[in-house]
C-alpha cells in the first residue's frame, strides 16, 4: 500500500493505493480478504468506518442460525437438493443458489478450522435442525452469537496474516463512471484538522461488505453502529435486485435483538402501556376468544418468527399485526416475563398440541416465563442480563423491526456487480429472494465473498484501471464543498435523519400502502434536490451524519421506487411485506381496512425486479431468473478445464 497526497479544487486528501480495497469488517468482508491472501494476492486493503460495529459482530438471536449442506445423519442431501431449496425461495437466480450449495461445505469447515464451535457428536458428524423453509436438517448453531463467533476467528486469521487495515474511514463516495469501479473517496471520522479529513483509495477492485441499508429505517433490529451503504454503490450504477423483499419480526428495543425461539416459547405475558408507564393492558386479549388460542398462536410466533403474510390469517402472524396496531396507536408494546399471562388463567392442557408437547417434553408446564425461560434457555436470560436487562425484574419493549434485506446488489454468480471490479458480498449482495431458509445469510456472506476472491485472484490482478484521477478530482471537489457548507452554527442533520427514518418505517416497512409510499418518495426526492441547501451540521464530527443521510436517503428512494413499481406491475402481499390492496380481503374484520390484502399467488416468483439509479431518477427492469446451470459433470473435462482455467470466470 502506497500513501500520496492528493488535491482538487481547493481541498487535498491523502491517497492510497491497492489492488483490492475490501470495505467492512464483518464475517463477509473479513473472509474476502482472507480468501485472497491464500490465493496469493497481497495488495490487500481493510477499509472499516468501526471496527467493532456491524452486524456480524453485534446481532444474533435465540439461536443464531449457520445453514449449510447436510453432514450428518441417515437422510440424504446434494448440493444440487439444496440448491433447488435456495432456488424454490422465488426470485432467487439458480446460479447463485447452485454457488451457495456447493461451498456451504467447504466454506462452514473453514470456520471449523478457524476455530468456531460448531457442535459434532462423538463420531465427527456435524449435527443439523431444521430451519424456516428447510426440507432437511442443515441448520447448525453455536448459540446466540454464531456470527460474532465467525467473526472473531475470520478477525484473527486475518490479522496474523498482517493484512493492513485503515479504520474509521467512512466510503462517502465510490469512484466510478457508471461502468467501471476506480476507488473510494472516504471520511476520515477521527481527523482534527480539515487537511486530514478525507482520503481516497485508488484500487482495481472493491470488495463490498457493507451489510444491508440498515439505516433507512427507524424500527430496526440492526445494531445501533450499523447503516450500510446500498445508496453509495446505486449511486455509482450498481443495479438494485429484489429491493422489494426484507425480513421484519418483533425485537426488542433497548437493546436490539430478536425475541425468537424460547423468548416466546415460555409464552411471557404482553402488555402495552400510555407513553409514561401507565395503563397496562393486555391488549392481544381484545382480539383472541380464549387464552389458551392466543397463547398457541405467541408460541408459534418463537418457531415463525420473521412476519410471513401467509400466516395472518389464521397464522402467528396475527401477533405481528397487533404488536404495530397497538404501536400505531401512540403505546409502547413489552414482554414481561415476570407474570404469567391473563393473571395466569389458563391450562397447558388447552393449549394447541403443538406448544403442549414442547412445553411437556421441555418439563417447562410450570412457574413464571422467567423461570420457564431460565429452565429451557438460561442463555437467552444471561443475554439481556449481560445488556443490562434483568428479565426477572423489568419488561422488554418491542416493536415489529427491519431484520434483513433479501435483496440488494445485483451480482453475477461471482458476485461481481454490473460495474466492472466492484463485488458486493453479505447482506449487501442480492442473493436472496422472497422467501429463505433461517441462516443461508450467514453462508451466502462466506461463499460469495470467497467466490469474489477467486476471481479477482485468477482474473484481475495488477494495476488500477486508468480513469481514477478525474473521477477522485471530481468526487474531492464535490464532497469537500458540501463539508464546508454544511457547518453551520446551528445542525439540523441528527433529526432530519430521525425523521426521515421514521416517515421510512411507518409507509416502507412490512406495511405498505401505494398512497403513503408515493407521497414520502416525493418528499424523499425533495430532500435530495435541496440536500446541499438544507442540511446542516454544528461541528466537525457531526459531517459524518450529513453523509450517511445522504446515502439513506438515496436508498430510500431506490427502496420506495422499487416498492411502487411492484404495486403497479401488479405485484401482491408475499414474504414479509403486506401491500394493502381494496380488492383483497381482510382476514378478519376487526382490522382497519389497511389490512386488506391479495396474497401473491406465485406466479412472478420466476422473475427479478432490477433497478438502474440514474440522474436521480429510478430505471425498471424485470427479467427471468436464471435457472440452475446443467453443466457437464464428466470428470475429465471438468479435470482438464480446472487444470487449464481453474475453471474461474
């Protein structure tokens, strides 16, 4: 890595230089650059806002999920069956699927031999459960912090390897005309002086491990030190897939996490209360005839946990419902594991077979939730303990969260982008569609992040491509100047970015009226003409805020566009986003007529929404999904072609 100086337009920044500038460092960004120095590349450069933050470093659950092809017991698995399980989740391209199924293996005993934990019985078989949308039992676990565990091994190999790494860079800027990728521009957030405030990274490729554009919204189950950067790759003309397709569940507030699994399993009591603490009431019971129905459906909702709209009606789903219903109405939602629900009127008996035998065979038909919850999960209470939650003497607020981007990037099957040498990989990548098996994240990250490595390894070796230094001068010029006339005595940008994410999650998250989104877009589309005029900030340290709002916001209107153009091709409620639709029903009639809906029949789960951010405005396209390869799998050519290519590329 080389280090210059570099000027334009009145404002100077140090530059480096590298073949491949890796940008985060969660478990995806961490591989990639592993993954290249065992291939031999060693012009290698960690980019990272923080270190520490992220989501691979800082999320999880009851039971944080790793899905991988089967490796043990008497049922079969293929990597082909798995990848078809990929595929069938709609709008899923089968190249990618077929990619993820055949490095699961190789990929998930890596991490084995870094050093995670992943559980084997006394034979060596790595042991598997079934997940959501599992056929099979490929779902593996270390607890609720599987991916800080893969996260922290994938650290350590790369930091004994001596892999340089620049933190507190902020990517402000992706240098790039539209077709091929030249740098970043970045925000020095520890600078002092404004001389060393920003500095560029001239480079070849970018590997991008971002995450998903958790910022956007304000309800959201994403660590508070996560944002992404989705807006800053659109902008640089990276095509958006599937940004119509998230996952969103119930999670508690402070702090974030999912209450998944056992959480609801040992059915705690749910209340809501005024702003102040005042007025308890158990407002599910408003809807469900008798305890025992409303307690079955709250246990489900541990097994079920994203909000699916197939199961509204009829489904655990409906709790979801309630939970933001009784949010929308000004009250804050808490579990209470302190009490048993409805003063503990109800019989194990009556409950729907399903959480009876659970509860009977986990000898868990006793007690208060916390006691149930210390019994069946003692983990799950050391969590919120470790937070400073004590789940045996206060309740847990919750509210319905953004969880997890299926779609994002559109890659090809070795998560290149459209814009030659940029690769998006982790939840930044679109490798999902609607609908996943629990914990294909956490592999899709480790597959597509070794599967960029290769190729850049094999093919794109060398010097940077010419055209960096307009494209620097141009983006230094441009970002340097919103700097200086963004401090202002007086900043507004912290609350226009709290306002912005709430306006997101009331009209853009897992309920969606056309009405509501097309009025925020245009409001969002407002702000981005007059974001140089109206936002500002009243120190140095606050310019980061200006550049992340301007990345969300250019998200939110990619996300919102994309949501609206869904609605007028005639795209249904499917996954986790309810469209309300005054052709559909409702599932029950008490619901405010926002819950009218038409469930997605499945018919355009064989094509791909992809979307082309240009001049500020957004350019659709649907396209089939591109099927399973067949290729030849005779032995010698494929020996002989790997011998002669690698087969890469």
């Amino acid at each position: 890595m080389l280090e210059e100086r570099f000027s334009a337009g009145g404002f100077s920044a140090r530059l480096c230089r590298c073949n491949t500038a890796v940008v985060g460092t969660g478990a995806a960004g961490y591989n990639a650059a592993d993954r290249l120095w065992q291939l031999g590349q060693r012009d290698i450069l960690i980019v990272t806002e923080n270190r520490l933050a992220g989501t691979s470093r800082n999320t999880g659950s009851d039971k944080q999920t790793y899905y991988k092809l089967t490796l043990s017991g008497p049922e079969g698995d293929s990597v082909r069956e798995m990848a078809e399980t990929l595929f069938s989740g709609q709008c899923v391209d089968g190249d990618i699927a077929l990619c993820e199924a055949a490095l699961s293996a190789q990929s998930f005993l890596k991490l084995v031999e870094l050093g995670v934990p992943f559980p084997r019985n006394r034979y060596g078989e790595y042991i598997g459960y079934k997940t959501d949308h599992d056929p099979r039992r490929r779902a593996t676990s270390v607890g609720p912090y599987t991916s800080r565990q893969m996260t922290e091994c994938l650290e350590q190999a790369v930091q004994a390897k001596g892999i340089p790494m620049l933190d507190h860079l902020q990517v402000i800027r992706i240098l790039s005309d539209g077709h091929t990728a030249y740098g970043l521009l970045c925000l020095d957030t520890a600078a002092r002086e404004e001389t060393d405030r920003f500095v560029l990274i001239q480079c070849k490729n970018i590997v991008y491990a971002t995450g998903g554009p958790a910022g956007m919204y304000a309800d959201s189950v994403y660590p508070a030190g996560h944002y992404g950067a989705t807006g800053l790759a659109l902008e640089a003309g990276v095509k958006g897939k599937n940004l119509t397709e998230w996952q969103y569940g119930l999670a508690s507030v402070k702090p974030r996490w999912n209450v998944s699994g056992t959480y609801m399993q040992v059915l705690p009591r749910v209340y809501s209360a005024a702003e102040d603490g005042s007025d308890e009431r158990e407002f599910l019971m408003d809807f469900f005839k008798t305890p025992a129905e409303m307690l079955s459906k709250l246990f489900l909702k541990g097994y079920q946990w994203p909000f699916d709209v197939r199961k509204v009606a009829g489904g655990s789903s409906i709790i979801d419902v309630l939970v933001y219903l009784e949010r929308c109405k000004g009250r804050r939602v808490y579990l209470d594991y302190r009490r048993n629900p409805v003063g503990g009127a109800f019989s194990y008996d009556e409950l729907e077979p399903e959480a009876r035998d659970y509860l009977t065979r986990a000898g868990a038909c006793f007690g208060t939730p916390v006691e149930r919850l210390g019994h069946m999960n003692a983990p799950a209470v050391e969590f919120y303990r470790d937070k400073g939650v004590d789940l045996a003497r206060e309740p847990l607020e919750i509210s319905l969260c953004a969880q997890h981007n299926n779609g994002g990037l559109a890659i090809d099957c070795w998560w290149q982008t459209n814009v030659a040498g940029l690769f998006a990989v982790g939840e930044a990548s679109a490798s999902h569609g609607v609908y996943r098996p629990g914990g294909t994240a956490l592999n899709a990250g480790q597959v597509g992040s070794t599967r960029a490595a290769q190729y850049i390894a094999a093919k794109r070796g060398g010097a940077p491509e010419e055209g960096f230094e307009q494209a620097a001068a141009q983006a230094l010029e441009q970002m340097g100047a919103l700097a200086r006339r963004a401090l202002q005595p007086q900043g507004n940008v912290r609350a226009l970015w709290a306002q912005a994410a709430r306006r997101m999650s009331e009209c853009g998250a897992a309920i969606r009226d056309g009405g509501a989104i097309a009025v925020y877009l245009a409001e969002v589309k407002a702000q981005l003409a007059s974001f140089e005029r109206n936002v500002t900030a009243s120190e140095a340290a606050e310019l980061r805020w200006v550049y992340r709002l301007r990345d969300m916001l250019i998200s939110q209107y990619a996300y919102l566009a994309a949501m609206l153009d869904y609605m007028q091709q005639g795209g249904k409620s499917r996954g986790s986003a309810l469209y309300t639709d005054p052709a559909g029903k409702k599932p029950y009639a008490q619901l405010p007529d926002a819950f009218t809906f038409v469930l997605d029949d499945g018919s355009r789960g064989g094509r791909v929404q992809e979307m082309l951010y240009r001049d500020g405005a957004c350019v659709f396209e649907w396209r089939p999904v591109r099927p399973i390869p067949k290729d030849d799998d005779f032995f010698e050519n494929v020996w002989r072609e790997y011998r002669e290519t690698g087969n890469v590329g």
